[in-house]
C-alpha cells in the first residue's frame, strides 16, 4: 500500500496501529469513554456502507455491535503525512456469527494531541473480488 508522506519510524508504526486495533477490541468497543478518548473532536468517517458519520453516531452505533462483532486485520502500513498527522493503512473483515465477511480496505487518518493520538477520519471501501 503506497501514499504520499513518509514511512513513519517503526516505534510510530507500532503505536498507532495498536491504537487502531484496540478500536477493534470488543472491550474498547463496548467502552464508550475509551472511544472518546481515541476519537478526535473532529472525527467523521465513510463506512463500508457507504454511509457517512459523525463522532455522536460512532460513540452511540459501536458499542451496540460489540458483542456481534470480531475483527480481523493485517497488512498494516503507517505514513506520516505532517508532524502531527499520520496514515494508518489495513485491511480488515469482520466475522458475524462466525461467518467471515468481505475484505475491506481501511485507511484511517490520526492526529496527534499533548495527550497523544487520537484518530480524526476513517474510512472503508470494500476490496474488489
């Protein structure tokens, strides 16, 4: 997965798609001030759906698919883009009553604060067959 910016340092690349995946935990999922705290003030996102949401609607829709919900995730590749804002770049699907659902190609953008990293814009498009 290629973009613009540069490589971010491994130690970088680490952090943040820990951080990426902790937002795939069940726990942090079904925990509404953990999401707070990783959701940027600004965050939006275009779900696989197609469908656009805001920060209220991720803090109220996520917890509620919690328990339905296990995803899985990899070929992670990390850019910073400016000082205080990265790429993470992945794949994920999601396993519904453990069925394996369709691939979707993520890209998530995060922005740093004094009290770290919290991520602004999401994104998922379904991977072509």
């Amino acid at each position: 997965m290629s973009g613009a910016g540069r490589l971010a340092d491994a130690a970088l690349a680490a952090e943040l798609e820990a951080l990426e995946r902790a937002l795939h935990a069940p726990q942090v999922r079904a925990d509404r001030e953990h999401l707070a705290a990783l959701l940027d003030e600004d965050f939006s996102e275009i779900g696989s759906s197609g469908q656009c949401h805001g920060r209220d609607a991720a803090l109220g829709e996520i917890p509620q698919e919690r328990a339905q919900v296990l995803i899985e995730s990899d070929q992670y590749a990390v850019r910073l883009l400016a000082d205080d804002l990265a790429q993470v770049r992945y794949r994920s699907r999601y396993h519904v009553d453990g069925q394996a659902q369709r691939w979707v190609l993520r890209s998530s953008l995060w922005r740093r604060h004094a009290q770290g990293w919290r991520m602004l814009f999401h994104q998922g498009t379904p991977e072509a067959r």
